[in-house]
C-alpha cells in the first residue's frame, strides 16, 4: 500500500511541476534553447512586440538571431506597416476584450451582443446639453466613452443613456491622453470604426450609422465629418463641400501651401477634433501618439503614413457634416503650449523617417517639416 502511495504522490508531484514548467516554457525557448525559426516568423515576433512594448525592436531581433544560430537578420525583414502585420495576424489572433460596463450585463443579462462601434468624447459637465444631443445621434451598435477632465462624472446619471455608457475620469486631460492610456488597440480591436470626438460639435445634419455607410462605400480607413462651411479657423480640406455629392478626397489650399497636390493639406488630411478610425487604422495611429505630448497637434498631418494609399483611403464626409462651436474650455489655457508640441512632434517624425530609411541604406539630405501654422 505504501508503494501505492508513493506511487501516486510521485505521479501528482510530477503533474504539479509539468504544469508550472510548460508556463515558463515560452521564456526559456526564447532565451536557452534553439528552436527553428519556422515556429517564430516574422509578423509573430512584431506581434510579440506590439502587445509588450517595453521590449525593442533590437531585443527581438537579437532574439531572433539566437534562434537562428547566430546568423544575423536584416531590418528590411521585419519592417512591415501596421496595416500590413494586421492583416497577417488576422487569422493567427482575433482579440476578445472590449470596453462593456458591467450594468449592461447585470440588468440585461446579454453576453452575446456586443456593439460594432465605439464612440469617446472627452467632457466636462458644463458641456452636458450638447453631449446629449451628440450621443442621441449614435444607435446602440455604439458603445458610448466619455472621458472626464473636470472631475465631474456622477452628475451625468440624469440621462438615461450615462448609465449604459462608460466613464473615465482624470482631471485636466486632453482626448489624445486618454486615448493613449485607455484605447489600447487590442482593448478596442472588436470595433470596426472608432470616433474620437471633441466636446464642442453641433451635430444637427449627422447621423453615424448613414455616416458609416458612406464610409464603407468609399473604402476610408481615416475620416471626418465636413465642417460648416463658414467655420473660420479651419482648412480647406476639412470644409463641408456640397458640390462633391458624398464625399471629398482632395482640394485645393491657398497657393504654395500644396507643392504636391495628393499630400497635407490637400489631400490624405483631415483634423483632429472628429477623427473617424478604421481598427487597422487606429492601431497604426495608437502607436504614433506620444506618451508626454497631450494635445495632439501634429498629429493630423502625419495620420496619412498609416495607410496606403493614403489620398484615397482617407476622405472628408460631406453629406453628414457637422458644425464645430468653438466653445472655449482648456483651449486658452494651452495654446502655448498645443504650438511647442507641435514642433516638437514634428522633429520627432522627422528623425524617425531619417532614421528608418538611413537603416535601409538610403541617405537622406533633408527632412520632412508639415506647413507652419495657420
């Protein structure tokens, strides 16, 4: 019996020490033991990458190399586009989580239906009469984010949507500093089209679902609303056009400001107060935000590196268009500061696109700069 015993502790023990080994298992292949390369391609070490970023493109690469025996890797062998590794990974990963408050499943017990798109507005309380006309023009296929800068979020309960709706508070933020920090793109990889809106827009003529219609219709990955077409401070691209019929891709500026006419502003550009995302789209852009630069300025004239051809797939709504207020809020408080980002998020680009093609053995004598400001 005591033979029995042992027997069985000896095969429990070994069960327990299995288990734990086959958890730590992915760490040693990638450290101590060389495995073929074939079970680690390419997209699957980007993959690696994206979802733990504090690792370097190097430390893979290096990685990599070990697998492979010591033989070294080109650059030019893992630098795929965003868009591209996307679509590689589409069959090998498809992400379950999303954004859903736990009320919807307490008083409505439904785990199955989950909305195909999401909408963010970032929000204070004294906005409250337009958000609720804002959110009233999105069906129930979206889910409704509102990231709160004044502090201010049990107040909204008085509409009967803030309950079915999430709530993210931290005080005297911008939009593009929740975005980073909460959109994660495998946390919102299950919605097809993501909105990131400002708090000011008159949306009278807008309606999301006939909006997206549009949108797939023409194939945009990046979008926008028009704008009214006397907004003042505004560019000619992002102006309403009723002569276009749909939709507008192109335009032209006031003159010198195009030099090619299928770059910013006249084309591939649209702004950064009612951006419309594509899901492979935003995770190209969700990696170009950064970390300590808040307002995002910049930003709208760089967007078009995310997808290709970016003169085609990015394309101004005029047929549902909106009206931006105006409505002074933070805005005052940090022009300044919305300007020094600005530079500094275009040396940033610049130095990167320098870099990246250098790594390819392409020397380059200049560097690109977006137009100064209006």
């Amino acid at each position: 019996m005591s033979n029995i015993m042992k027997l069985i502790a000896t095969t429990f023990i070994g069960t327990i020490f299995g288990f734990f080994l086959g958890v730590l298992f992915p760490t040693f292949s990638l450290t101590q033991i060389n495995l073929s390369t074939s079970l680690f391609p390419s997209s699957h070490l980007t993959y690696v990458e994206d979802k733990y970023s504090g690792l370097s493109t190097q430390a893979l690469l290096n990685a990599w190399s070990t697998l492979k025996g010591g033989r070294g890797v080109p650059p030019q062998a893992i630098t795929f586009g965003y868009q591209q590794i996307h679509e590689e990974l589409k069959d090998y990963h498809q992400e379950l989580l999303y954004l859903r408050p736990i009320s919807t499943f307490e008083e409505h017990g439904d785990f199955t239906r989950t909305p195909r798109y999401l909408v963010t507005f970032t929000v204070g309380y004294d906005q409250k009469a337009n958000i609720d006309k804002c959110v009233k023009k999105f069906s129930e296929n979206f889910t409704i984010v509102l990231f709160h800068y004044d502090g201010r979020t049990s107040e909204w309960d008085e509409f009967e949507w803030s309950k079915r709706a999430i709530h993210v508070s931290a005080r005297k933020q911008t939009k593009w500093w929740y975005a980073k920090r909460f959109l994660h793109p495998d946390i919102v990889s299950v919605y097809d089209y993501i909105f990131i809106w400002d708090e000011d827009l008159g949306v009278d003529h807008f309606n999301a679902e006939k909006y997206l219609e549009l949108v797939k219709k023409h194939g945009l990955e990046i979008s926008q609303p028009g704008l009214r077409p006397d907004e003042g401070l505004t560019w000619q691209m992002t102006k309403r056009r009723a002569d276009s019929g749909e939709v507008h891709k192109v335009t032209e500026e006031r003159p010198g400001w195009c030099p090619n006419p299928v770059l910013p502003p006249c084309a591939a550009f649209i702004e950064i107060m009612a951006p419309v995302f594509s899901r492979n789209a935003w995770r190209c852009v969700w990696h170009m935000i950064q970390n300590d630069l808040v307002h995002g300025w910049g930003l709208d004239f760089a967007l078009r590196k995310c997808v290709e051809p970016a003169h085609e797939k990015i394309g101004v709504i005029d047929s549902q268009w909106i009206v931006h207020q105006t409505i002074p809020s933070l805005a005052n408080q940090v022009r300044e500061r919305c300007r020094r980002e600005w530079e500094m998020f275009q040396d940033r680009m610049a130095n990167a696109e320098q870099a990246y093609f250098e790594s390819l053995g392409f020397i380059i004598n200049n560097t690109e700069r977006y137009p100064t400001l209006m």
